[in-house]
C-alpha cells in the first residue's frame, strides 16, 4: 500500500454540506486538469462553496468557463465565486493593459465578489518582484475596491507593518477586508479584528510548530473566522507535503474546533457561512 492511501481521506471526517473554502487557485496546472474530481472530492466532504483568486487577465480568459462547468457538472452543487487581483509576486507583468482587463472583470463579472490577492510580499530579493513596485499597484487595487465597494483579500509577507501602514493610508478600516493566510500571533489577531477585519486560516494551522497561530484563533470572534487551503500550496495535516484541494479544509475545520474545544461540524457550518456573506454569496449558494 503506497503512503498516501494510507492516509485518512476528507470524506471520512463526514462534515455536513456548508462549508467553504474561501481562497483557491483552481486553475494551477496541477489541478486544472482533473477540476471534475476535484470537485467531487470537495462536494462529498461538504464543500459547498469555493473563492478561486484569478490572478492574471489569460488564466481568467482561458479558465473562468472551465471551472465553472466543472462545478455545474458536480456530483453536489458546488458554488464558486471569483476574487480579481494583481498579485505582489506577479509585479513584473503588471502593465495598463493588465489593469484595464482586471478593472474591467471586477466591475462587470458577477462572480468576481473581491480584488484579490493583493498586498505586500518582501520574501523575495528585489529582482523577483520589486517592492518599490508591489506598493503602487497594491494601493491602485485599494481603490479601485473602495470605488466598486467591493471587498478585499490580503496577501502580506514579510511586510506586516508596511501592509498595516497603506491599509490605513488608504482608509481601509472597517472596511471589508479577509487578511488571507494568518501566521501571527495573538496581538496581531488582535489588531486586525480591532480594524474590522476577517481573518482566513489555512492548513499552516495545523503543523505541529505553529502553536502560536492556534493560540492567536482564541483572540478571533468565530464571526471573523473564515477557513482556506490556498491549494495547491500548504495542504493541512495529515496531508502535509502533498498537493492540497479544496477538499482538505476539513482538516482545518477539525483541527481548528479541537483548539477551540467546539464540534468541529459548528465550526465548519460558521465558517462556511462567514464566508458566503463575507463574499456576497448567501442568496445564491443555498445547500
Ligand atoms: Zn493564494
């Protein structure tokens, strides 16, 4: 028996439908090409709700029709809905013929419900992707959601105090905003709900080493709280090192509901629903 069928499947830990995964790159290579089983996989675990970030203008022309007949051919309804954004590391193929496609999806495309991922990333050295550069088109992107009123996902590496800075340059408290990707601490838990803000966890939470981001979910209101997987990156425990899929947040829901000491289904069923009304989405994804 090879090692990963060894390894518990996210059916097996029977969540109920209403669960979402609220940050998902669908159209990575290497989940593009089987999306139906995909899809399945995150339908029979009780994924009822999917956020797909489209992060360039060509993925979003050559994929938005494939992912969504892939959820309509489901064996489970499956709602999907879109975030548009410029992402910090794709700085380089940021021009005014990107922005006008991106500006133009956020304005007209229904299911675009958020820009995003957007922020900072100073992970990288600076030939990757210049960080006098990211901090112009985060700012563009800012606005362009205040103008649309739309919400926004955060990307922030490395870079939590410039992040907070422009967020609060350009007037974002209080305003719809998912901080994608929580690693800190308890204090900055703190602060980003001080603002008004969600915070999505992903299966980061789950290793063993991130303590400090399990003791930060006690200072989230579980009205805040949204789950993730950022597939195909960072799968949950026990699915470490392998692709991840929208199906393995339920990893996260259970792990998570342990530290609170809640069902893990109550966590699933709040969380799921914090993010269908974080993304607009609670008239059209009834389960
Ligand atoms: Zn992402």
């Amino acid at each position: 028996m090879s090692a990963k069928k060894a390894l518990t499947p996210p059916q097996s830990l029977c969540m109920p439908p209403g669960g979402a995964d609220s940050h998902a790159h669908l159209d990575d290579p290497s989940l593009l090409p089987e999306l139906a089983q995909v899809l399945d996989r995150a339908a029979e675990s009780g994924v009822s709700c999917i956020v797909h970030m489209f992060l360039q203008h060509e993925r979003y022309v050559a994929n938005r029709g494939l992912l969504l007949e892939a959820a309509a051919s489901a064996l489970h309804p499956v709602t999907l809905c879109f975030a548009r954004g410029l992402h910090p590391e794709d700085i380089l193929r940021a021009d005014e013929e990107e922005w006008e496609h991106l500006a133009f999806a956020a304005e007209h495309d229904p299911l675009v419900r958020a820009i995003g991922e957007i922020g900072l990333d100073y992970h990288y050295e600076e030939g990757y992707s210049p960080h006098a550069m990211q901090e112009p088109w985060f700012r563009r992107q800012l606005r362009l959601a205040r103008k649309l009123d739309m919400p926004v996902v955060i990307h922030s590496r490395d870079a939590w105090e410039q992040t907070f800075a422009v967020l609060e340059e350009e007037g974002m408290r209080d305003r719809p905003l998912l901080w994608h990707c929580f690693g800190g601490n308890a204090e900055q838990a703190r602060r980003i709900i001080s603002c008004g803000w969600h915070i999505a966890l992903g299966g980061a939470a789950t290793y063993k080493a991130n303590s400090g981001v399990r003791e930060a979910l006690h200072a989230v209101p579980l009205d805040r709280l949204l789950l993730e997987t950022d597939c195909p990156y960072l799968a949950p425990m026990p699915w470490r090192g392998h692709r991840n899929e929208p199906a393995f947040t339920v990893f996260t829901a259970a792990r998570m509901a342990e530290e609170l000491g809640m069902d893990a289904a109550e966590l699933w069923t709040v969380t799921g629903e914090n993010t269908r009304r974080f993304f607009g989405m609670l008239h059209s994804s009834r389960v």
